[in-house]
C-alpha cells in the first residue's frame, strides 16, 4: 500500500512540475518580448536608418567627379 502511494505521489508531483513549468515559461518569456520589441522601436527611431546620408554621400562623390 506504501509503495503505491508512493508512486502515485510521484506522478502527481510530476504532472504538477510540467504543468507549472507552462506557467512560469510563459511568465518569464511575455515580458522579454515586449522589453525587445519596445526596445528595438526606441534604437530604431534613436539611429535612423542612414540611407539620406548614403545618398548626399554618393551625390557628392558624382560632384566631384563631374567637376
């Protein structure tokens, strides 16, 4: 009777921690993503994207050749 017990404790405990480690996955992982999305929209409109200053670049460059 002990030894069934036992195992029976066992499952339980068992399912509990897998049912309990879907909680605390999704706890800790909700959060790091909108912390990274927040972020990476902060870097993005801190560091603009550099195109304008490639293009003045290049347009100088003909510039000076032309001349």
């Amino acid at each position: 009777m002990k030894n069934t017990l036992k195992n029976a404790a066992l499952i339980v405990l068992a399912a509990n921690f897998l049912f309990l480690q879907g909680c605390v996955h999704k706890i800790v992982t909700v959060p790091v993503k909108v912390a990274y999305k927040t972020t990476k929209g902060v870097v993005k409109a801190v560091i603009p994207n550099g195109d304008k200053d490639d293009k003045k670049e290049k347009k100088k460059k003909q510039d000076i050749e032309e001349n």
